[in-house]
C-alpha cells in the first residue's frame, strides 16, 4: 500500500519515513482536502488524516479513496509512537476490505 499523509500529522515520523509514504507538502503544501482526495484516488494511495473533513466526505461520496482517520488528539511524537507500534499492524491488515478505518486512542473502527 501507499500512503498519502496529510499535513495534520507530523512528517518527521519514523513510521512515515519509508518510500511507500508520501506527504501533502512534498508535493502542494496548500493542496485543499479535493485536490488531495483527487490525488489519492488517482494514484491509489490510503489517505492518512487527523482531519474531520475527509471522514465526513468519506461517508457521503460515491468514490472514495481509502482512509485512515485518527482520532487520537494531540499526542506528543513519542505517545504517537507508542501507539502506531501498537495498533499499525492491525490498522493495515485491514484495509483491502474496507474504504475507512477510524483509528482511536485504544481502538479502532472498520467501515467498509
């Protein structure tokens, strides 16, 4: 899978520093939430987002891109951390069978 990271979540990340992520502000930091939509379902990628917007378009839109929508607040990097070693492996094991997955603090969520 590639990943389209959108600039409410931090870019220096461990997790994201790998050639399967790319980040909004490599290529348009004033991208708007269509473009980005438009751009991850052109070039399949999993849109991952802290952003409502993509959640609540998600679920009206007839096409839609894969997502990942992080409920988690405000963590610090190193609670971030904590959490994607704890739940990215199940979080992604998911995502060939579902459009959205809504990732909480100690849970998630699959929509298909």
């Amino acid at each position: 899978m590639n990943y389209l990271v959108d600039v409410n979540l931090p870019k220096y990340f461990s997790f994201f520093n790998a050639d399967n992520f790319i980040h909004v502000v490599d290529i348009n930091p004033s991208m708007t939430d269509a473009e980005i939509w438009n751009y991850a379902i052109t070039n399949n990628f999993v849109i991952l987002t802290k952003d409502t917007d993509f959640f609540s378009r998600a679920i009206l839109a007839k096409q839609c891109p894969k997502i990942i929508y992080f409920q988690v607040g405000n963590q610090t990097l190193k609670e971030l951390h904590s959490y994607f070693q704890q739940y990215w492996d199940e979080i992604t094991k998911h995502l060939n069978d579902s459009s959205l997955i809504i990732a909480k603090p100690s849970s998630f969520t699959v929509i298909l």
